[in-house]
C-alpha cells in the first residue's frame, strides 16, 4: 500500500505536496512549545535540559500517532494553561512534589483513555453548558497571562495593595513588552509561524542590548531524559483531596481537545457525522497524555496551531505525520534553546493568554445564573492562582443559583454531580 493509498488523498482532496507544505507549516506555527513548555515546568524543580528532549520527543511521538491512528492534520503537544497549572498551581501552589504532579497527569490521562472508549466524554461535555465552557478558557487564559505579566515584571506583588506596576524601566520588563508588542503584531498580520519568529526577534534583542550571551554552539547531542521520564508518583495523589484536581485536569483536556477539533473540524471539513475519525482523535490524545506523563511532561492536548496546516490545504494524517518528524530535529537544538531570553517566554504566556480570553466575546450575559457564575470562573482562577477553585466556584454558583431560580428544566443530576465536585475543591483545598 502506497503513502497516497494509506492516507487517502485522493478521496481528501488533496495530494503529498500540500500535505507536506502544510506539515512545514503546522510545525513553524507550533515548534515554540519546545522552549516555552521546558521554561514553565522547569520552575517547578525539573531539569529543563531533560524537557527540552521530552517535550521534544512527546510531540513528536503523540502527532505522529494521531497522522497514523486518526488520518486527521492534527498535532498535539504538551498543553498550553495546563503545563502552567501544573507549576504555578499543583507544585508551586499546593506545595506537592513534581513528581506526584506528573502522577496527577497520568491518573487523568488513564482515565481520559479509557473513557475514550466510552460515550462518558460526551456524557460530561454535554454537561456543562456552552457558556461555562467558554468561561473556563476565558479564564486559563486570564491566568497564565497573570503569571506571564508577572514573570516579565510588569507586575509585582505589594503588601498594600497585593499587585502594583512592577518596575518597567528593567531590561527585563522592557524586553518583555517589546516581545509582548512583537508577538501581538505578527499575530495581527496573520504572519505565519509568528510565534517562532518573535522568538528569534526578541532573542536577538536581547542578546544584542542586554548582557545576556549569544549562545555559544547551536547543536548538540539531545539531553537524556532519564531524570524525569516514568518518575510520576502515583501512591501520593490516591486521595480524596486531590479528586477535584484530577477532574480538573481531566475537564479542562477534554474542553480543550474537543474545542480545537470542533473549530479545525469545521473548517477542514473533517469529522462528519458517520465517521469515527473524531473517535480516533479523541483516543490517540488521551493516549498521548499518558506518554507524556511516562516521559515527564505535563497534559498533552490537540494543538489550535494545527488549524495552520489546515490552511495550507491539509487534509489527512500525512500532514501530522510530516510536522511530528521535523520535532525531532529541535532535540539537538539545546544551546539555542536556552539562550532565549526568559522574558521571551513569559511574553508567550501573555499572548496565548489573550487568544484564550476571547472566547469571553461569545458567552451570553444575558442570562444571569450564566453572568455570575462565568465571572467567578474567570476571575477566581487569576485571583486564587488556582484553575481548580475557579472551576470549582464557577460550577457551584450555577448550580445554587439555579436551584435558588427553582427552573427545574435545568437542573439535572450531571449538573448536581459536577457542583458536589466543586464543593470538594473548595473542602479539601
């Protein structure tokens, strides 16, 4: 059987050049998370050397087996907003060793997997309504914009006030908005691989007016991940008080995939009813969270950026297969890597963070249970820094405040299983 046979070209319109050129481009549009994703987890005591190489080979390893699984473009990688929760939330947060975090990851991956194999994540999907969705990514984007905004120093924490303006004249708050502006423009002029480039742009200011260095070599031999690969500690996070964190992993990975397939679905025409390609994209992502949490990274997820190589005309796995292959090639780029500018990093942050807020524009505020309970989403995850009591608030308010309207019609026991979940976030918090 031939590549064009396999994937099915003919039948999707589409043949191995595009599929290639759209391949490049998913890649140049995504390959940011390499450095971005090891600055994060990084921070929570991980070797960043060893996420380099694993964040490296887990997006390699999980697009390449959607292209072969599913036949969908769709690339996936380690998720931006979880890998923050993951750090700033459960490490840093909650004070739990990294090593029971990534027990957190996998726990949700396996149970992600095999209610893949059920109609369980459609049961809780069509559970929450469409606005409190849209609340929970309005509201991961509010907060690792805070964290990034924070990281960059152009806010700081002050004892009056709690937050205040940070110093701006630094080079590294200065840096940061430069990036931050960079990015936002290149986003604006629909440039593609933007994010990549303002990467480049902001490193080579940094190196050329700061007295940070100008990497010495620009490859070198991959670094082993041993330090962290199958080191998740699943005996400590057996209890109840980490239930609601689990689901919110869980929850917030299939909000998140379901989304990005949706959104990408719609406009490459993939995923019609009858046809079980959305089926097999959903396995092969909860199943590449599982690898992810075995090599030492956080909740791998269905990437937005695939939508990149959906423009350039691709249409089967071929495309994912081509952009998972060329992942390979960035382990060998580790000096590079960390001679970018942290600042650069955070200024990431701060722009996926407004792409995530602007699901905000499509919640329905007219309805006032929605109202309230999306603002308590939205704004408790930045204000508690946690995802998990924003989730938590969000689900309670609605459910009180529908049972306090008494409209019974919306009112159900998915609904009321959901708000119990939160009371425990909030109980063992």
């Amino acid at each position: 059987m031939g590549i064009e046979s396999f994937f099915k070209l003919k039948e999707k319109n589409t043949d191995l050049k595009t599929e290639f050129r759209a391949g490049v481009t998913t890649f140049l549009a995504m390959v940011y998370i390499v450095p971005v994703n090891a600055s994060i987890m990084s921070l929570a005591g991980m070797p960043y050397e060893a996420l380099i190489t694993a964040t490296a080979l887990v997006t390699m390893i999980a697009t390449i087996l959607n292209g072969l699984w599913s036949n969908t473009p769709i690339a996936m990688s380690v998720g931006m907003g979880l890998n923050a929760y993951f750090t700033f939330g459960l490490v840093k947060g909650m004070g739990i060793p990294w090593q029971s975090a990534l027990g957190v990851v996998m726990i949700s991956g396996l149970i992600f997997l095999i209610l893949s194999l059920t109609r369980f994540r459609v049961w809780v999907l069509e559970s929450v309504p469409i606005d409190l969705r849209r609340a929970i990514s309005a509201g991961i984007g509010l907060f690792i914009a805070f964290i990034g905004l924070e990281g960059m120093g152009f806010i700081a924490g002050d004892k009056a006030t709690l937050v205040t303006l940070g110093d701006i004249g630094s080079d590294k708050t200065l840096l940061g908005i430069f990036g931050f502006l960079s990015a936002a423009y290149l986003y604006s002029k629909k440039v593609k691989g933007a994010f990549l480039i303002f990467i480049l742009l902001t490193s080579l200011t940094a190196w050329i007016f700061t007295d940070m260095k100008f990497p010495d070599s620009f490859v070198s031999y991959p670094a082993s991940i041993a330090p962290i690969a199958f080191k998740f500690d699943l005996i400590s996070v057996l209890k109840l008080s980490l239930l609601p964190v689990i689901i919110t992993f869980l929850i917030t990975d299939m909000f998140d995939t379901v989304g990005t397939l949706a959104g990408i679905g719609l406009r490459a025409g993939l995923f019609k009813k009858g046809e079980n390609d959305l089926q097999k994209t959903l396995e092969a992502d909860a199943a590449a969270t599982v690898i992810g949490a075995s090599l030492g990274t956080s909740t791998t997820t269905s990437f937005i950026e695939s939508a990149a190589g959906v423009e350039e005309g691709g249409r089967s796995g071929l495309t994912a297969v081509v952009c998972g292959v060329m992942f390979f090639v960035t382990m060998f780029f580790l000096p590079v890597f960390k001679a970018v500018p942290p600042s650069a990093i955070y200024a990431i942050l701060v722009m996926v963070g407004v792409l995530m807020f602007s699901e905000i524009r499509n919640i329905d505020f007219k309805d006032s249970t929605i109202l309230i309970s999306s603002f308590l989403t939205i704004f408790l995850m930045p204000l508690t820094y946690s995802i998990t009591l924003g989730l938590s608030a969000g689900f309670l308010g609605y459910f009180i405040l529908e049972l306090l309207k008494m409209e019974r019609e919306k009112l159900d026991f998915k609904i009321a299983l959901l708000a119990f979940i939160g009371l425990l976030g909030f109980i063992f918090h």
